[in-house]
C-alpha cells in the first residue's frame, strides 16, 4: 500500500493532527510540505514550518518498512535545513507505523529523551490505540482503521461506519476531504484479494460515493473495457471473414495469413489488456 503518500496526504491536510501524535503543544499554527534539501538533492517527507517564525521548525519522514539508516537520513536532513536557514530552531519527528521498526539508532535516538525534546517518536498504532480507548469516536482512529485493522470482515463491516465519522466530523472541507480520500485508498488497496464486483458494492455503500476518486476509477475502467471490447469485436469479425473467404476459395492460404497475422497480433494484445483491466481492482 502506499502507505508513506497517504501519511503526507492526512498530516499535510491536517497538521494538527501529527502534533497530536506527537504530543507536541504548539503555539502558532503550522503547515506542511515536502521540500528538496540541495545539499543531497533528496526530499524529505514533510517540512512544518510555523506561521511565527520564532517558533520550531520540524522536519518529519513517515517510516513504514525497516530502515536502518532512518535516523542518520532525518539527521542530516535537519542538519541541511539548518545550514540554510540558521536562524531556525529545527527540530524532528519520526512517525513509525509500529516500534519494530525503530531502530534506534543512537545518538541521534538519544535525542528523543532529552528534555529539549529535539526529536520526537511516535509509534502510531500504539498512539492510535490509546487515542481509541479515551475518544473511539475520533475521525483520526477511523481513518487509519483500514491501515491497521487485521480482521478482514470488520474491515468490510465497519467501513460505512468508520467513513461517517470522519465525514461528520468537524474537520476544515479541505483537510475532510484528503482524509477521506486516504481512508478510501487504504481501503481498497486492502480489499484487492476480493472479487470485483463485491469491492464495488461494498465502497459503495459510503456516503458521497459518487464524488470519491475511486468511483471515477470505476467509471474510467468501465469505459476502457468496453473501449477494448469493441476493438477486440471488430478484428474478430474480419479475421472471420478472411476465413470465409479462404474457405470460399476466394483467397489462398498465404494471402489468409498475411491479412490475418496482424490481426491476430492485435487481437492477442487487446486481449491481455481486457485481461488486465478486469483483474485489476483500482
């Protein structure tokens, strides 16, 4: 799943809710970007930068698989920015989806223990499960339910109801709506196993259905069948009435083949393309 592009798309919308990871008491407002450091021409994952500018600037990289260098790269990350502005009291959080995956790697995990709180780490399930047990209504614990939920059935059971928390939510439109988009993602990126038909109808059944990029995949992928499909009909017809003819006696066997040989090419492609349009869930 793209998991690192869809923490971006929730915290860049909402960056409130990564000081809320975090536990980070903020004291102006920030807002989130991904910038490219020159010095190693690398992106990071998200620069929060504050409206005051005498407030910490926090650089941010989302960890979803084992990294060992994780530590070292965010380090010299923070080390780049501060070069360039060296005015700015710079600072890091590394977001873990789970702590296996925390390497730990010291000095710079050090950090995170100081009381100067230079580095913050968060182990999001962990947050998510303690934020559960005091708000289970929080839009933030549905929105990251088809990232974490194990239980295939309650993921399918529980979408509607999870998607209408976040929807009536008091969320800003803007910042609703990328949340919405990243629980659709997960969503469907974790029922690919599922028929085709049964993934339609069950996304379906959200609010607002129609206005979702995954509906608009649908539709698109609706189109190209029947795009492809009546491509495939017309070339079937002419390779049948080139084997009539042949039958006929009106073309022999080489002429057959160089009329038809083309067309079989082309049949066999649109074919694997039909192939590969029905057996793929967007």
């Amino acid at each position: 799943m793209k998991t690192d592009k869809e923490l971006y798309k929730i915290f860049s919308a909402y960056p409130n809710y990564l000081f809320k990871c975090a536990n980070i008491r903020k004291k102006t407002t920030y807002t989130m970007q991904s910038v490219t450091l020159k010095e190693f021409e690398r992106r990071t994952d998200g620069l929060l930068a504050p409206k005051d500018p005498k407030a910490p600037t926090y650089i941010t990289e989302f960890q979803a698989q084992k990294d060992a260098n994780i530590y070292h790269r965010l380090a010299m990350e923070m080390a780049s920015y501060a070069m360039m502005n060296q005015d700015c009291d710079i600072r890091g959080i590394l977001v873990f989806l789970h702590k296996g995956l925390d390497p730990k790697t010291n000095p710079w995990h050090y950090l995170s223990k100081s009381k100067d709180k230079f580095l913050k780490i968060v182990y999001l399930d962990e947050f998510l499960k303690e934020l559960e047990k005091k708000q289970p209504n929080h839009p933030m614990v549905a929105v990251f339910k088809p990232l974490f939920e194990k239980d295939l059935n309650a993921l399918k059971n529980n979408a509607y109801h999870w998607y209408q928390k976040i929807a009536k939510s008091r969320l800003p439109k803007d910042a609703k709506e990328h949340i919405q988009k990243a629980f659709i993602s997960w969503l469907t990126a974790r029922l690919r196993d599922l028929p085709y038909q049964e993934v339609i109808n069950m996304i379906a059944s959200l609010p607002d259905f129609e206005t979702t990029q995954f509906y608009k995949d649908i539709v698109e992928v609706g189109e190209k069948r029947g795009e492809k499909k009546g491509e495939k009909s017309i070339i079937v017809k002419e390779i049948n009435r080139f084997e009539k003819m042949k039958k006929k006696g009106d073309i022999n066997e080489i002429l057959f083949k160089k009329l038809c040989d083309p067309l079989q090419k082309e049949l066999d492609k649109l074919t694997a393309e039909i192939d590969t349009i029905m057996n793929k869930p967007q």
